[in-house]
C-alpha cells in the first residue's frame, strides 16, 4: 500500500500542514500509521475522506457536522447535490448583494464631482475581495483580532513581514539552500507572523492562502512575486511545521 506523507499530502491538495494536523486533532482525518521517525502517513483512504472534507466544507458545513455526516454515512449522491444546490443559492444572493451595491456607487458618481476615483475604485475591490474570500464570522474575527492589537501593533507586523519578505527575496535571489538554517529561521518567522494573524483558526489560514493563491494583487502587493518566493520557501516551511 502506498503512503503519503503530510507533507506530500499537503502540496498535492493545496492544504496546509497545519490544518491536516487539525483535522487529526480533531478526530476528523486521522492517518492509519506514522513512520518510524513520526510523520504521518495516509493511504488513499484518507484521501478519499479528505476530498469529502473538502467539499462538504466549502458547502458552508462546520468541520464537527462534516464529521457527523461522514461517520454516519449521510453523504448520499441526493444529499450532496440538495447542498450544492444551497450552495449556488448562497453564491447568486452575494452577487445580488454586489449588484446592489454598485449600482448605490454608480449612483453616488452621478450626484457628486469630489469622489476620488482611484480611492472609490481601489476600496470597492478591497471589500469585494474580503467578502469573495471570508466567511462573515471570519471577518467578525479578524476585526476583533485587530482591535485586540491596537494600531500600533499592526503597523509593527507590517513592517516585519516587509522586513521579512525582503530578507526571503534576498536569500532566494543570492541561492540560498531552502533547507538551511538561515531560511528555517524566515520559516518560523513566517510561520509566527501568520499565526498572530489567523490566531490559528484553520479556516481564516486557508482563506489567507486563498487570497494570495488566487489575485493578482493583494493590498497593492504583487501576489506573482510572493507566490514564487512561497514556492521556493516551501521546503523549509515544511520541516518547520511537519513533526
């Protein structure tokens, strides 16, 4: 039977390491063996589940009913479909929603000459970003993450993950081994930064990693460059985060 590692697994479905050690945690996706160093292992089996996981979780169901549906064989090809169905529902309501607000926009051009067009352009693909990509208890979470912080701390972060970003770019740019003890250290960094942000909820990373995966640009940052930079540093940031 063959095997894959977690963090094979990872890189072949887009997930994180972290968030397949959740679902372990959780009872959820738990591989059958580890391997005499520890990693775990899972068998097609487990990809199969996983590929269940997914999709049930992007119909909007909570990781614990997604386990209960799983567990108790609730997944009938009638089931799956009436969620899908729910699903488009849920999608044509928020398109209504944008529609609705663009045209209050439109409207709001017409009536006055002072709107700074880049400034009113600029915010409206801000916020159709946040709600394409974040659930609104995400969003409720992230808001207070951010009031628990204050301003001062999240001007700190962004100049450390500046600071961090420029320092990835140099070592890749010099051909720094991404094994080696100097990007380990960018990984934890990173790793670090990223949790102070998602305050480890599964959820909100794999929204992160969805944003900067899918647009070309993320608050006036070249998602391309970041992306092939994430590529390069993923070496490392497996073995930070693996056992």
């Amino acid at each position: 039977m063959t095997y894959l590692r977690i963090g094979e697994l990872a890189t072949a479905t887009g997930l994180t390491v972290r968030t397949l050690r959740h679902y372990d945690q959780i009872g959820l996706l738990q591989p059958p063996t580890r391997s005499e160093s520890g990693y775990r292992l899972y068998s097609e089996t487990e990809v199969r589940r996983l590929q269940q996981i997914r999709s049930l979780q992007s119909l909007g169901f909570s990781l614990q009913q997604i386990g209960a549906m799983l567990d108790g064989n609730a997944t009938s090809l009638a089931d799956v479909i009436g969620w899908q169905l729910d699903a488009v529902d849920r999608e044509l309501a928020t398109l209504q929603r944008l529609r609705a607000r663009l045209h209050s926009v439109s409207q709001a051009i017409q009536q006055s000459v002072d709107i700074d067009i880049d400034e009113l352009t600029t915010l409206m693909k801000e916020m159709t970003m946040v709600e394409k990509y974040y659930t609104e208890e995400q969003l409720e979470t992230l808001a207070a993450r951010r009031d628990a912080y204050g301003d001062e701390q999240i001007k700190a972060f962004e100049q450390q993950w500046a600071d961090l970003i420029a320092r990835a770019e140099q070592a890749m740019a010099e051909g720094v081994d991404p094994t080696s003890e100097p990007v380990l250290e960018i990984a934890r960094e990173w790793s670090g930064l990223v949790q102070a942000f998602t305050g480890n909820d599964p959820g909100i990373h794999q929204s992160v990693e969805q944003v900067w995966r899918e647009e070309n640009e993320v608050h006036g940052i070249d998602t391309a460059s970041i992306r092939d930079l994430m590529t390069w540093l993923a070496p490392a940031m497996e073995l930070v985060s693996e056992k």
